[in-house]
C-alpha cells in the first residue's frame, strides 16, 4: 500500500511541476506532506536520515553561497566581469554565449556546480541587458554547461562525491578518467550552441557599438567590500579543495563564509537576504522528502536491482546499461539520491568483476550517466532548480517544459559520446 501511494505522490507532484499548472514549490510541499501525513515518513526520516531525509548539506551549502552572492553583488564586480565578457567577444551574443558556457563548465570542474551557477547567473542576467537580448538561452546554456564540466572532478558535482566515497576514488582518480571525455563533451556543446538556440543572436549595431565603449573598471562601486569578499571567497574555496585534509563538508564552509562576510560587510540585511532563493531552498526539502519516501518503500533500489540483473555479469554490458539507465533515471528524479541509492548496487556489480580497468568503468558510467543525465529535464540535477529559481525571480522564467526540450537533445549527445568513450578506454584497448 505504501509503495503505491508514495509513486503516485511522486507522479502527481511530478506531473503537475512539468505542466506549471501548479507552482513547483507548491507541488513538492503538497506531496512531502501527503507521505508524512500517512505515515511513510516520520520526523526522523525527515530530518535525521542520511538515506532518504533533507540532504541538509544540498540546503545550506546553497544558502551559504546565495548570501556571499548577494554580499558579493554590491560591490558592483557583476557588472564589471559582464562589460568584461562583452566587449572580449566583441558584441556578438553567440561569442559572448561561448565564452560564458566554457567559463562556467570550466568552473564547474573546480567548484560544484551549484556554486558556479549562482556566481554565473548575475553576470549574464547583466550581459544580456547590455545587449538587450533575452537571458534565456544563456542561462539554459550555462546550466547545461554546468552539469557537463561538474563531471570532470570528485568535487564538480555531489554525486561525485557520492561515488568517490563509495568507490574509494580520489581526486586524481576523477580528472584523469573524466577529464578527457569532458573536453570532448564541451566541443560537441559548443558546436551544438548555433543549432540549438538559433535566432537567439540578434544584436543591435549600435547596442554593441554602446558596450565597446564602456569602462568595465567604473563599474567597482565598493573596491574595500571587493577585496573583502575576495578574501573571504579564497577562504571559502580553499575550504572545497582541502576537504580530504581538514575534513569540513561544503555546506559548512559555505556557512562559516556567509556569516564571516556578513560580519566584515556591514551590509543591512535586506542586501544579503534578498538574494537568497526561500523558493528553491523549500523546493528542494520537498523533493528530497518525496524522494525519499520512494528510497524508502524500496521503490528505486527495485528499479536499480533490476536494472543491475539484467546485465548476466558482461561488464561491458553493465558498463553501458549503468550509462543509460542513470542517465533516464537521473532526468526524472535528483541525481543525488539516485547515486546514493545505485552505489551499493554498483559495489556489488564491481566485486564480480575480474580486471580492475573494467571494475572501475562501471562506476564511471555511474557518473557520466548521472551527471549528464541530470541535463534531461529542469529537475534532474541541483544546478538547474537554482538556475530556474533565478530566471523566474529576474522575471524571464524558465517552464520546463522549455528547459527539457534542449535537455532532452543535450543529454542524447553526450551519452551518445560518452558510451564509445567507455568502450574504447576501458574494453577495447584496456
């Protein structure tokens, strides 16, 4: 009886978050508390487990950078980079689209993805106004782009993390394997860009004429607060990469910077907290609860298990159909819980497999297929809430319905790319 409930809880919020007949927010809280209120979900389900409660680290590791963010923007170095970007590319929107999709996937790489999202998404609401053309592509771009560099490293994105714990992967375990399948992923999206947002690049002479004048350096308007926040930021960053030495999860150095940056700024409130996303952030605990009641009744390890069966013990076809399955599977719910559910079955998968190449590709398929499958549609990974929460509080909202369109094409590429990849390295040549 559980189990149906909490699938068609899960179904309803889903189907009424695709069709926005329903607020998302407001859907993800309706269905969190319908599996609470019948008994699927108890307080320590909720709020304690590590397996299917609130991933309070995903919260506060948002909430942390949303108010060094908003610190951040008054300083006036949004503006500053978005004159810097424009007048690189020369005025050209296609150019100035490159440029911050390579930027924002190469950040991605070194900061999860969420992060670079939240510090990227100012800067390109403010290109696009220079310019006067909508935001929307780009900020679809970027997201995409995101989720695509996030793959490269054990930090890029957090079911990396996820897997590198799991696995007994390092660091340089993640940028030697996926580094290389990464740039070429990023070749064939900057190749695609053209395609899929055609008619998006019309620019006005004279409004490009307007932007090469311009003097990105007047557009500092608190150079003590900018160094500051520079200060605070390094520490913050610093904080991410030496996680295997000082033991400190994100959510926390996130925390401790938005709190030190709060104390050193002096700013009043309202400039901090509005950046905050309240939306989001309640939609993400919701999803996580719903999520969680399907973790719960068992209902994604049955999916996963059979998923995992149907491989007869050929690694290379465990290999491709761990890619694909995570990849659907990873559109349709977070990413993060998935991993967290599919990891111990990989393990087990893995134990079965005599060469260790071999043994090691299944969790790379893991995640690339969880990674860019998080691209499928506009609640598959973290990035894409955040980013879609900022579009619809700028006023150019994102449906989703338009986001999943170029997800859905985005998605087939680079699965498409990325099976010969693991074919080749890890079989073919091993």
């Amino acid at each position: 009886m559980n189990v149906a409930i909490a699938i068609t809880v899960f179904a309803i919020a889903y189907g009424l978050i695709a069709s926005e007949r329903v607020h998302k927010t407001v859907a993800a809280l309706v269905g969190a508390g319908v599996v609470i209120a019948v008994g699927i979900m108890n307080s320590d389900d909720v709020f304690f487990s590590r397996e299917t409660g609130i991933d309070w680290n995903v919260i506060y590791l948002l909430l942390g950078m949303m108010i060094i963010v908003g610190v951040l923007r008054q300083t006036g170095i949004f503006e500053y980079v978005a004159i810097w970007a424009a007048k690189r590319a020369k005025g050209s929107a296609l150019r100035v689209m490159i440029l911050l999709v390579l930027i924002t996937a190469v950040a991605s790489g070194f900061l999860d993805n969420v992060t670079t999202v939240l510090l990227i998404a100012p800067v390109t609401l403010l290109v696009c106004e220079r310019l006067e053309v909508s935001p929307t592509p780009f900020l679809i771009a970027e997201v995409l782009a995101s989720n695509i560099g996030g793959a490269a490293t054990l930090i890029g994105d957090p079911p990396n993390i996820i897997i590198g714990s799991r696995a007994g992967l390092s660091f340089n375990d993640f940028f030697l394997n996926l580094t290389p399948i990464v740039l070429i992923e990023l070749a064939v999206f900057t190749l695609l860009l053209p395609r899929l947002f055609r008619g998006s690049f019309e620019v006005d002479p004279e409004r490009a004429a307007d932007i090469m004048a311009l003097n990105e350096r007047e557009a500092i308007r608190d150079p003590k607060l900018l160094i500051k926040c520079g200060i605070v930021l390094a520490a913050v960053f610093a904080g991410f990469f030496g996680h295997p030495v000082f033991h400190v999860e994100p959510s926390l150095v996130a925390l401790l910077g938005a709190g030190a940056l709060v104390l050193i700024s002096g700013l009043p409130q309202r400039d901090y907290l509005s950046a905050v996303e309240w939306e989001t952030l309640l939609f993400f605990a919701g999803l996580f609860v719903m999520i969680g009641a399907l973790v719960k009744t068992g209902v994604i390890g049955r999916l996963a298990k059979f998923a995992t069966e149907l491989t007869g013990g050929n690694a290379l076809v465990a290999t491709m159909l761990i890619l694909v399955v995570s990849a659907v599977l990873s559109g349709v719910i977070d990413n993060i819980p998935y991993v967290a559910t599919m990891s111990p079955l990989v393990a087990e998968l893995v134990e079965h497999v005599d060469q260790p190449g071999q043994a090691d590709a299944l969790w790379w398929a893991l995640t690339l297929g969880a990674d860019f499958g998080g691209n499928l549609t506009a609640v598959g990974a973290s990035a894409n809430v955040v980013m879609l929460g900022i579009a619809r509080r700028s006023d150019h909202p994102i449906s989703f319905w338009e986001f999943t369109r170029k997800g859905i094409l985005v998605t087939a590429v680079t699965i498409l790319v990325a099976a010969p990849y693991l074919w080749l390295r890890y079989f073919a040549f091993a």
